[in-house]
C-alpha cells in the first residue's frame, strides 16, 4: 500500500496530537505502606524493602520500580537492624504506629497500597514450632485505618496469613466486607528455576518430593509450595 503524501493540513494535525501527547501529565504513582516485623539482613521486609525503593533485576534489565514505597512501620530493632539506614538511604519515613503509617500522619489514609510483611524476628513459638508473627494483629491495624476512613486499597499479605484458622477466616471476611482486593503468598511458585524445568501439560505424574530443611513454617512450607507449583 502506497503511503499518502504529507500535505502542510496532515503535518500540522500530526505535530499537534505529538505535542498533546507529550504535554499530557503523566499518571500518579501509588503510594505504598510496608509495615514489616523487622528489617536485617536477607529478612523478608528487607527484600521487599529494597525492591520496592531501588528496584531488581529481570529478564537480564534492571527493573525501576513503578510506585513509591512513602512510609514503613517496623515492630522491632535488633543489633543488626537496618531498617533505620534503609529508611535514611531512601528517604522514607519510619512512623511510631501502622495507623500513621498508612495516614503518613494526616489522620485519613494517604496511600494506594499496604504491604504486610510479618516474617523474621523476635516472637514465641507455638506447641507445633511455628512462629507466632503478628500478620493478623497488623491487618486488623490496617483494617481500623480503612474503617476510619471510609475507604480501603489493596493489601498484599507476605505468606500464609495467619497460624489460627479462624483468625485466616476473619482476615478474609474483612477483605470481602470493605471490598479491598487482599492477596497473599510467596515467591517459590513465580521464580526461576535452576536448571530451568517445566513438567509437560498432562504428564502422567503420580509422585513428587521436594528436598528442603526446616522449620516448619519458613523452608518446609516453601518445600511443599514448590512441589505444589511444580507437580
């Protein structure tokens, strides 16, 4: 097909829609909350933490990260903490409460997403050696925020939400009354895998086991997340 000659009308329009276009503002970032039980080394806050400020690699690119990460709240501060140089280096502030966190102090809530990450840290065991983390106390934190304010944005929930079913249940129901899109897991499930495996669609598999060290609630519940996204 023979391109149409320019003519001074056809140039103008295009110079003036690649102007517009250029002139158009860019859309707001979101805005997100990370409320982490501690950030230290290879810690999960740490990891996200990074990621969410500074970016990572994929795909052999460096990955800008597309939202700002405006706020963090951090439960515990031990010798080796880094929240405190993370949070100078990046220029993000660490409020004394998840509520101020998710205001940034204004009372009302002032970001587009919440990032829960109740991993690693100081707190008791129950009788089965899983590690009591406050994911359900945070939550119902955020909850009370988005109850004052009369509105809700999404929540992601890092791993299984809670080690009390009914308090699972409840977290769930929360999400579904105010209507805020809630997500939870890890990353065993999308990562890369070494050497690089994909069983075929509708290979006869009868059995699988995945190698992995404990405890129950950290590297056995990966084990058992990659035999699930493998098998």
């Amino acid at each position: 097909m023979t391109p149409k000659p320019w003519t001074r009308r056809s140039f103008l329009l295009t110079a003036a829609a690649a102007a517009a276009a250029s002139a158009a503002p860019l859309p707001a970032r979101k805005k997100i909350a990370l409320i982490g039980t501690v950030v230290q080394l290879l810690s999960h806050a740490q990891h996200f933490l990074d990621r969410l400020a500074l970016g990572y690699t994929w795909g052999g690119k460096w990955q800008q990260p597309q939202c700002d990460l405006v706020s963090l709240y951090v439960d515990q501060f031990p010798a080796k903490d880094l929240a405190r140089s993370r949070a100078k280096r990046y220029g993000i502030p660490i409020f004394p409460s998840i509520a101020d966190a998710l205001t940034l102090g204004t009372g009302k809530l002032a970001v587009d997403g919440v990032v829960i990450i109740g991993e690693h840290g100081d707190y008791p065991q129950n009788e089965i050696g899983q590690h009591l983390y406050p994911r359900y106390e945070f939550f119902r934190q955020v909850v009370k925020v988005f109850e004052a304010s009369g509105r809700s944005v999404p929540v992601f929930n890092d791993k299984h939400l809670s080690t009390d079913w009914k308090q699972c249940v409840a977290m769930v129901a929360d999400a579904k009354r105010l209507g805020f899109p809630f997500l939870a897991g890890s990353s065993l499930p999308v990562t890369r895998r070494h050497p690089a495996i994909e069983l075929p669609w509708g290979a006869p598999l009868t059995e699988s086991v995945a190698i992995g060290y404990g405890g129950v609630d950290s590297y056995d519940f990966h084990g058992l997340e990659t035999a699930q996204c493998m098998s």
